[in-house]
C-alpha cells in the first residue's frame, strides 16, 4: 500500500458520498438537515481465523487471536433522500494486539498468551443506509451496506514476538477491501441531536507475513470484525 | 484549544509518516560482498533451547540419549542461528555461505559471559541442502552432536556449511581445497563475531580463546584452518583435526594403489570437481577420468538435493566399485621391468590380505567409476614422484623417498596427473609447516573411510620432532594409556571400543539381523567412521578444557 492509496482513497469515499448527497439535494427537503457530524465509542469485536503459521522453521500449531478494541467513532452521514442515507465512519485507529496461540513455548521461549506483535488499524467503512419511518420519528432504525478498507500500520513485533520469530522481525500486513454491512437505531434526543446505536460487520482479509532475518512466515488471517457503535449525532 | 488542535495536527503527522514509513526493524542485508561480511545482521535464531528443553529433546530419541550419556547432560541452552555470510569459492569467486553460530545461555556460570570460540568444520555431505544450524532438522545429527559437545558445555560454536550447499549459489563444493577451505572458515569466524552482540543472545560474548576442529571432511578443513590462522599470526589456542584425510597425496595413491576406502565413489566426484573449478586441468572431458558409464553429468552430481541412495539406485554413481575388477596391464615403451613392477603393483586385491581387504574388495567391479587408463597414468606419476610419506616436495623434484613401486624414469605415456598435482597441493604437508597451538589428533585405527595410518599416522611421523606435547595422537580405537597426556582420554577409548564390541554382538542377535561373525564384523566396520565421531568429540572438548 503506498501513501497515495491511503490518501486517495477518503477522498474517493467523499466523492462518492457528495455526488450522492448532491444528487439526493435537489429532492431534498430544505427543512431537513441533509449532514449528520457523529461522534461515539466504536467497540471492535475480532471474529479473526487464521492459518497456523507457516515457513521456515516453524513448529506446528502457531496460531494467534486479537484482542478486542475500544475506539473513538467518528462517522459522517449524508442524507440522500427521506430513506437512504451514506455514512463514511471512522475509527481512531485503535492499537490492536495479538497474542500466541498454540504451544506454550516454541523451543525455550514462551508463545501462548504472549503479546506477540501490535498495530494501528485505520478502517474506514462507507455505507449506504435505509432508514424506516419518518424522518422525525422518535426512533429510526436503519440497515446498510458498504464497504471497508483497513489500512493497517505502525505494526510492531513485540519483545516477545521477536524472541519467537528468532529476532528483529517485521511485520507486512497488506491493507484489505471487503464488503460490510450495518443495523442500527437512532433516537431523536431533540432538535438537531439524535443518538444513535449500531451493529455492524465486515469482512477483513489480509495476509500477515513475518520478515525476520530474510525468512518469512505466513498466515492467511481473516480478522472480520464486528462492531458496535453508540452515538451522538449532531444534524445541520 | 489552539494547543490541543496542534497537538492533533502532530499527532496526525505522525500517524502518516508511521503509515508511510518502514513499519518495523529486521535485519539489515549487508551492502558489501567482501570476505567475512555478515549477510544479514542480525541472524536468524532457528531455535532456543533451554538446557532442561535440549536435554529433554535428545533423550527423546534412543541415538539422542546415547548422544548426551558421552557428552554429558546440558550445563547451558543454546540458541541456534542462521549466519550467512560472504566468501569467495575454490577459484576465489565470491559467494555467499551459511552456517551456524550456537551460543551457549542461561544462569549457570559457564554459559554467559565471555566464552570461548570453538571453529567447526563438519564431515562431508551429499546433500545439498544440509544447514547444520537447522537443529529443528531431525537428520542433523551433527548439528546436534557439536550442541550437545560444546555449545551446551558453554562454548560458542561456530560452523560453515560450506560454499556450493545450502544457500550458497556456488555450482559446486571447493572440496578438500585447503586455501578456500581455510578462507571459508576464517570469514564464517570473522560475520560470526559480527553477528554474536547484535543477537538476542548478546550476553554471551566472545572471550578471544579461539578453538578449531572438525570431523573427516571437516578435520581436514581444521588443519587446513589452523595453518592459515597461525601463519596468518592469528590466536589459535588450540586445535583438534579430527579423522581427516590430511595426507592427501599419499591417501590418494593409496587408493589408486588399490587400497580403495569406503565412500570413494562419492568422495571422487567431489574431489575432480573441485580441482577442475580450481585449477582447470584435471581433464578436458570428464571422460578422461570417469567410465562412459558414470562420465555424463558427473562433474554437476554432488552434492545434490537427491539422496545418495537414490543416486545409486539411478545408476548415477556406482556405491563402491571405484576401479575396474581386471586388473591392468601397464606398457611403459621400452622399459618392461617397470612396467611389470606396476602392473603387479596395481593387481586388484585379493581376499584377507589386510583387515581392511573385504572392503577393498568391494571397491572393485564391473560397473566401475574411474577408468584403468586413469589408473596407470596416476600411478605412473605416483611411482616417478614418490610420495613417500614425507615431506612433499613439488612434483619434478626427485624422489624423496622409495615407496611402491620403486622409482621408474620419466613416463612417456600421457601423463594425466594434474589430479595428482591437486592432491600435492592439498596435502596439509605442503608447504611444510608445523603447529604452534597445542593439536590434538584423534581417530581410529580401523576407519574403512579416512584411513588412519596415511592420515593421522603420516602427520604424526611429520611432525615427530616437535617439542613433547605440542601434538598429541589419539587413537581411539588404540590401547588406553595409563599415564601421560593421553592417559586422560583412556575412559574414551574404552568406552568408543565397548560400543563396537556391543556392535559386533549385536548384529549377530536376531534383533541385529543375525548376521555370521564376518558379516558382524564387516557391518561394524563399515559404521566405523561414523562411530568414531562422537567419541573424538567429546576427546577434542575434553583436550580444549586444558586451556
């Protein structure tokens, strides 16, 4: 993934998102508010499968989980019409860690349950909403569907997961495109505010090799998170 | 909020630059190709043993058991690593090699903290792909055999695999070329002392007390080492060759002259090859050397990622018939004593000659490696240039010393002796030299493969007029003394030849295969070499705590 991917890419979401709104906004009505600033707690729940690892000189069994993360949620939403909505939602990329699974040790040094390795996700995920009943209900349910793109960076082989990888190692995690979808509520606090929960899930696929001295060692992970997502929104 | 918004701001920098960015530390790939240059610093550590996690591991295994009751139970752990360096091969081209640094760790004293080198050199290898670093490989048994010896009794082990194997892109093995060999050695020794502070074993450093040893192959690249190091002034603080072809001239002839060794078939093809890298003359077809059987593709055979047995079975490699089972008849023009005399000289042996005969015998057949030619011609150039076991001079010099058959004049028939001249070269007699380090010899009277008499005997009767203990011979498979300096190593040679002896009663038990006393014999003998290893292991540890 270069820099330019990354910077390029919320700005095709806002793109996307504007020409939509901007389409939408002729039809719109002036009294309603056609943008939604949210801001919440994003709570990541990992549903991650992966490979055992494998390459040179690995024993058999190595495995690994994620834990969970709890994040700042940020979330832009556009009205594009009384029903449907888009919402690029963010996440201020949460420092996520993962943990040995398999055999207690691999050789002399300690594997499960150790810190192995970290790394910050930035995960936008663009939807596009419906959203039932009137736009002045009290409460509104919604459904949509989307796409996520994870960029994951600043990912760090810690102490312990460079003593099992057998020194300094870095870690490659390609950035993953999959589809995401979304239920949620919104209940109108009053005039311009509106809080909001949602649940959601997308698919994140990624390839995560482990550079340690020229070998490599690779798992196919598929992290698919879930999250949840409480709000306050405020519409202008 | 003007300070909290630029604080973000920074924040947000960062977090691009750290998406942009190099994400994490790993090695670095080294930019020069010179001699003795770490390739990837840090190494890879393959493995980390605990002493209990080692221990346990090799009494997992009945040979692993029998390994750690003569080494003795793991006072340290060891971590493994994977050195890869730069070196040049027989014809001082550059390439990269591999090999391993084990390093002793853990609480006990003598397992952190400056520890001394032991240099290691191991046996020669079909396989292409052998890493002896790769102690997670169950088929290293070298690897662990020198773990267990030296680096869990807290030295530090450094080991080539040697150019031409593993990721060396060399096309073929510098075999028995003592100039590379030595320089291999010495580069493996220079990336691994690169290597040993920036590793995640960096409590244990190196305490300048440099050990140098090897097995067969690899006790011939220990000499080869310790002479370049000591000529070099460089620190030997002692060295221990163990069961190596060093006298190489006149363990040639005496296979030419019929004293064929176990492995000959595989060892030739590694020898032709690399002289030919080296020095271009040893033939212009490999089929002045090798019969039309075997000539095609031979010079690229070994080593191989195929297994030996499977070369054999292909038809690749006769397993031991080296020579031609018709015996000769040699025609020097106008000189038919001589010719007689060499002839006679180059009869095949026949049964029960010597104790070794059996396995002369076997290196003699129909479907034959080298051809008769080849033969006379060697051994014309052997009976002009005598060795004689002595001090080597060059070839065209007179005859040192009378040996079989005695000297004849000038041979007029095509002389293809460059593999000869190559041996000469070769021999760790030439040029004459002597150690300045303690040495410990060791080996055993009854090895089919690395014959001990013209090997370890010729450098011991070399070397026979230095200083009392300077150089010390074990014969493993010899007497026990009872005092002196070998007297130390009697539980050893007690303990190697009890082993045998169980050998021998072994094969004739059912479980053994219930083989006759002779056949017993022939299969004890026939593993000898390979017995002898970790007993002269063990001498060599013990020889190296003395200092």
């Amino acid at each position: 993934m270069t820099l330019s991917n990354i910077r390029t890419l919320p700005a095709t979401l806002a793109l996307i998102v504007a020409s939509l709104g901007g389409a939408a906004s002729a039809r719109a009505d002036d009294a309603v508010p056609a943008n939604d600033f949210r801001l919440g707690s994003y709570s990541v729940f990992y549903h991650a499968s992966a490979d055992d690892l494998s390459g040179p000189y690995v024993p058999a069994g190595l495995n690994f989980h994620t834990d969970n993360v709890e994040t700042l949620y940020v979330g832009y939403v556009r009205r594009l019409s009384t029903h449907f909505s888009a919402e690029l939602a963010l996440g201020y990329p949460p420092l996520t860690k993962t943990y040995g699974v398999g055999p207690a040790t691999v050789g002399s040094q300690p594997y499960s349950g150790q810190e192995i390795s970290t790394a910050r996700w930035l995960a936008p995920t663009a939807f596009v909403e419906y959203n039932f009943f009137a736009e002045d209900a009290v409460l509104r349910p919604f459904i949509g569907v989307g796409v996520n793109y994870t960029n994951f960076y600043d990912r760090r082989s810690t102490a312990a997961g460079d003593e099992a990888s057998g020194g300094p190692t870095k870690i490659e995690l390609p950035p993953s495109f999959g589809p995401a979808a979304t239920v949620g509520l919104a209940y109108r606090l009053a005039e311009h505010w509106h809080a909001y929960a949602s649940y959601s899930a997308s698919k994140v696929n990624t390839r995560l090799t482990l550079i340690t001295a020229g070998v490599d060692r690779t798992s196919h992970v598929e992290f698919n998170p879930q999250a949840l997502v409480v709000s306050i929104g405020y519409a202008f | 909020m003007f300070n909290l918004s630029k604080q973000f701001a920074a924040a947000a920098a960062v977090t691009l630059l750290a998406a942009c960015g190099s994400s994490s530390n790993t090695s670095s790939m080294a930019n020069s190709t010179a001699r003795g240059t770490l390739a990837l610093d840090p190494p890879l550590r393959i493995a980390s043993l605990d002493a209990a996690t080692f221990a346990a591991e090799l009494n997992a295994t009945a040979t692993g058991a029998e390994l750690l009751a003569l080494t003795s139970t793991p006072v340290c752990g060891v971590d493994f690593y994977y050195v890869k360096f730069w070196t040049v091969g027989g014809a001082n081209e550059t390439t990269e090699s591999s090999g391993a640094l084990m390093v002793p760790t853990g609480a006990a004293p003598a397992c952190s903290g400056p520890r001394p080198i032991v240099l290691y050199a191991h046996g020669t290898d079909t396989d292409k792909a052998t890493n002896i670093a790769d102690i997670t490989n169950p088929s290293n048994t070298e690897g662990a055999l020198i773990a267990a010896a030296f680096a869990a009794q807290g030295y530090i082990v450094v080991a080539p695999n040697y150019a031409g194997y593993d990721i060396s892109t060399l096309g073929y093995h510098p075999y028995l070329n003592a100039v590379q060999n030595a320089d291999e050695m010495t580069d493996i020794l220079t990336a691994a002392r690169t290597a040993l502070p920036n590793t995640l074993s960096a409590a244990t450093s190196d305490n300048g007390k440099l050990f140098i040893t090897g097995y067969s192959e690899g006790g011939y690249v220990a000499m080869a080492t310790q002479r370049a190091l000591e000529a070099a002034g460089k620190t030997v603080t002692a060295a221990a060759p163990m069961s190596g072809p060093y006298a190489l001239e006149a363990f040639g002839d005496t296979i030419f002259f019929g004293g064929v060794d176990l492995g000959s078939t595989v060892f030739s093809p590694l020898l032709t090859t690399s002289y030919q890298k080296a020095y271009g003359d040893i033939y212009t077809a490999t089929t002045d050397v090798f019969s039309s059987q075997y000539a095609n593709g031979i010079d690229t055979l070994l080593p191989s990622l195929t297994p030996i047995d499977t070369i054999f079975a292909q038809g690749l490699l006769p397993e031991t018939a080296l020579f031609d089972s018709t015996t000769p008849t040699v025609t020097i023009p106008d000189n038919p004593t001589e010719s007689a005399e060499l002839t006679a000289a180059l009869t095949v042996p026949t049964l029960a000659t010597t104790p070794l005969a059996p396995l002369f015998d076997l290196g003699f057949g129909t479907s034959y490696l080298i051809t008769n030619d080849y033969r006379v011609s060697y051994a014309i150039n052997a009976a002009t240039f005598v060795d004689g076991a002595g001090p080597l001079a060059p070839h065209g010099s007179p005859p040192t010393l009378a040996a079989i058959p005695s000297a004849i004049p000038s041979p007029t028939l095509a002389p293809a002796f460059y593999l000869r001249q190559a041996f000469n070269t070769n021999d760790l007699r030439n040029p004459s030299w002597a150690p300045s380090a303690p040495t410990l010899l060791c080996g055993g009277d009854a090895d089919p493969t690395v014959f001990y008499a013209v090997n370890t005997g010729t450098m011991e009767a070399f070397w026979s007029d230095l200083p009392a203990g300077l150089v010390n011979v074990l014969d493993i498979n010899g007497t026990p003394a009872t005092s002196g300096p070998l007297a130390p190593f009697a539980p050893l040679q007690l303990a190697f030849q009890a082993s045998q002896a169980a050998l021998l009663v072994y094969y004739q038990s059912a479980a053994g295969g219930g083989l006759s006393a002779a056949a017993a014999a022939a299969a004890v003998t026939q593993g000898t070499h390979t017995a002898e290893a970790p007993f002269c292991t063990v001498a060599a540890r013990s020889f190296f705590s003395l200092f």
